[in-house]
C-alpha cells in the first residue's frame, strides 16, 4: 500500500491520549486547506486511547487478533495503548435494546481513534429499521462526523490469481474510493412509509446533498490523489439527477483548486461496468454515500476476498473509525475460519493515519505480506499449494512474524 495514498488532516495524524509532552505541528501533516484544518499538537504519550467494537459475527474472533498483532508491534516501538471495548450492533442491543449506548459514544468521542469489527446478523433481521444493528453504525459515523471514508482496493501480487477476474486483468490495480458518508440517501429526510391516495403501501426516500458537504469530500479526493497519481474520477448520474447536477458542479468548482489533478466524470453504471472491464484506468474516485457504497464493495472484489481490506473513516478534528470492509459473517463466526487479515489492516491504517504511529503500522502490514510469501491462507483465500490456516493459527503467525523481525 502507498504510504502516502491516503491525505489526512493533522488532526487524525496528531491525535493521542493520557499525560503528554506537546510539540509543535509539522508542516508536512497540514493536508487540509487552512479554513478547513483543525490544527492540534502532535503529543509522545504513554498509552493512546483505542475505543474497541467487537461487535457481532466473527468480530469478536478478528478483533482478538488485530489487538494481539497491535501489542506486539506497539512494545517493539515502544508505545503502549489503551483499549475501552464498547458494544454495539447486535450486541449493543441484546444487553441495553440500542444499536449505538450513549456509552459507547461517548467512549468514542473520549478516544483517540475507533477501531470497529463488523456488525449485524440474521437473528435481528426481523427487528423495525430504525433498530436494526447497521443503524448503530450509521449513528455512530454521523456522532463523530466522520464524513469521508476511504476505502483502498488494490490487487496484491500473491492473490491476484484469488480474484474473481483474470489476473491480467486485475494485475496492479491500486484505486483509492473516496465515499462521502454521513450524507446522501442514507440519512436524507424525509423517509418512511405512507398510503398514496390509491391506497396503496408507498416506501420513500430523499437524496440529497448541499453544496458545503461536496465541498469537503472533494477536498478530501482531490489531496488524496495528490498523494497518487494525480487523476480523480468523480462518479454520479447527473443525467438523470439534480442532486448529481449539483455534485457535478461544486466538485468541478473546487478541481480548479488543484490544476495539478486531473479530475474527470462518469456515470455510477458506466463506472460500476468499467471497474470490471478494466479497474486500472482508476487512480483515486469521489462519490456520493450509496454509490461509494456499491463500488466499494465491487472493488473489493477485483482483490479476491473482502477479507483482506481495511478501511478508513476521518472526520475534521475529532477521532477516526477504522474498519475492515467485510461483514459479520454469521455463518461462519465461532467456527475459526475467518480471516483477520482485514482487521489487522484496518489496525495498521489506524495507527499510521489515526495515531501518527507510522511503524507500528509498518510491522503490522509488513507481518501480512510475510505471512503471505510464505503460503499461508485462510479459507476465503485459499488456493492449490498454500497451506490453510483458522483464524487463530494465522494470528498466532502474524505475531510470530513481527516478534521475530525487530528490526
């Protein structure tokens, strides 16, 4: 992974906890443009601050991983954290009948970053939408205002004969999906359920977006790909949509901001058809909530397994979420075949964008690709001459292997 792919205020970079000693913000972390930055001190610390969310599914398995693997590289580097496991999702609901305790959020306000398993699963199907697990994840992104997520798709050499393309086709695909999150059709009013005035049962839903909330995500991809090869596709349907029109032109507006990015546009069904046909024309792509929704989860694909991909989510100021992008899981949690790798990432891109702990997340991610070389891999993953390991054996090698490398 590009260690500079992904452009981060000074506030997810400088973030930390406990009694510190502060020193002046570097130049290099100031990301942002000033009217938008939060500028706060970069701080040496004892311990910093991790609200943990196990969550549902296999979470509670790949989260015992990621915070073995985080221990181990943390004492090598000599930095120490301090995790606060919270509920939420499924869980949350069981114990307090809340998808997202006041608890919980308010742990994650308190912390230096968040770092989420996954949520969800059939037992709470049946339960109304608005108390459903996802919602506690919903909450949660809008009660930190972590507005912009970043989620990267790229194909490693060891499994691009993993996914579900040919591997001359997927072969050094590297896109970074810059999703805006907290707005869009997901959280637009109004919504719910009426009867029209032919008595029939009506589901409805408001997409929209106002021109302050593009603004900022376009920043967001536009000094990420700053940080990649400098083109920006910007993706809706502006053909058939106003609140596309309206995407359409403020990112358009604030690309004159950055002339040394290339900014181009397309349609949400040609970029979903053009991620298969040929995903390296993509660099770095901005879109709305649910369309980053869809194309994220599709790259994902291209890379062979969910199970490998971590995730990001930044707000201006205040903590990250960190999470890989897979799900729950249900039908395989407790049955030691899921993968952590994703959750170990997702630990690595914490510490590197959230606690400014760049190599702590230089062992974490240099652990992976080790395990990999050396053939191991989970079920999700698993190909003719690679030995296959459970979740906890894979875990106990990826510790094998930072422990082993201290250097």
């Amino acid at each position: 992974m590009d260690r500079s792919a992904i452009s981060m205020s000074g506030s997810q970079l400088a973030r930390a906890a406990g009694s510190c000693i502060h020193a002046p913000l570097p130049r290099a972390h100031l990301t942002f443009s000033r009217r938008h930055l939060v500028q706060r001190p970069v701080t040496t610390c004892m311990a910093h601050k991790v609200t943990v969310l196990p969550g549902d599914g296999i979470g509670p398995e790949i989260t015992k991983v990621a915070l073995q693997a985080l221990e181990a590289a943390g004492q090598l580097e000599h930095e120490q954290f301090d995790f606060s496991e919270q509920l939420i999702g499924g869980a949350a609901i069981d114990a307090t009948g809340q998808p997202l305790p006041d608890e919980t959020l308010q742990a994650c306000k308190n912390s230096d970053a968040v770092l989420l398993a996954a949520i969800g699963g059939y037992q709470w199907d049946s339960l109304p939408a608005d108390q459903r697990p996802e919602r506690g994840l919903l909450a949660l992104r809008a009660g930190l205002n972590a507005f912009a997520n970043l989620r990267p798709a790229i194909v490693l050499p060891q499994l691009a004969d993993a996914s579900s393309l040919k591997r001359e086709v997927v072969e050094g695909t590297d896109i970074m999906i810059v999703r805006e999150l907290v707005g869009g059709i997901y959280f637009g009013e109004p919504r719910g359920f009426k009867t029209n005035e032919e008595g029939d049962k009506v589901g409805f839903n408001t997409m929209i977006y106002s021109e302050p909330e593009v603004e900022r995500i376009a920043k967001v991809a536009f000094e990420s790909a700053q940080k990649r090869k400098g083109k920006l596709c910007s993706v809706e349907k502006s053909n058939v949509l106003e609140v596309s029109q309206l995407w359409k032109e403020v990112v358009t507006r604030v690309g004159k901001e950055y002339p040394d990015v290339e900014l181009t546009h397309m349609y949400i069904d040609n970029a979903a058809m053009q991620l298969l046909r040929n995903p390296k024309v993509f660099d770095t792509i901005v879109t709305g909530n649910i369309f980053g929704d869809i194309l994220s989860d599709e790259a994902s694909m291209l890379t062979g397994s969910l199970g490998m991909l971590p995730s990001a989510s930044i707000s201006i100021g205040g903590p990250g979420i960190f999470e890989p992008v897979h799900g729950s899981a249900p039908d395989i949690a407790g049955q030691d075949k899921a993968n952590p790798m994703a959750m170990v990432l997702s630990a690595a891109m914490m510490c590197r964008y959230g606690l400014n702990l760049p190599k702590v997340a230089d062992r974490l991610e240099q652990a992976v690709t080790a395990a990999l070389d050396a053939g191991y891999r989970t079920g999700d993953l698993m190909s003719s001459g690679m030995k296959q390991v459970g979740c906890i054996e894979i875990g106990e090698i990826l510790v094998n292997q930072i422990t082993d490398n201290k250097h």
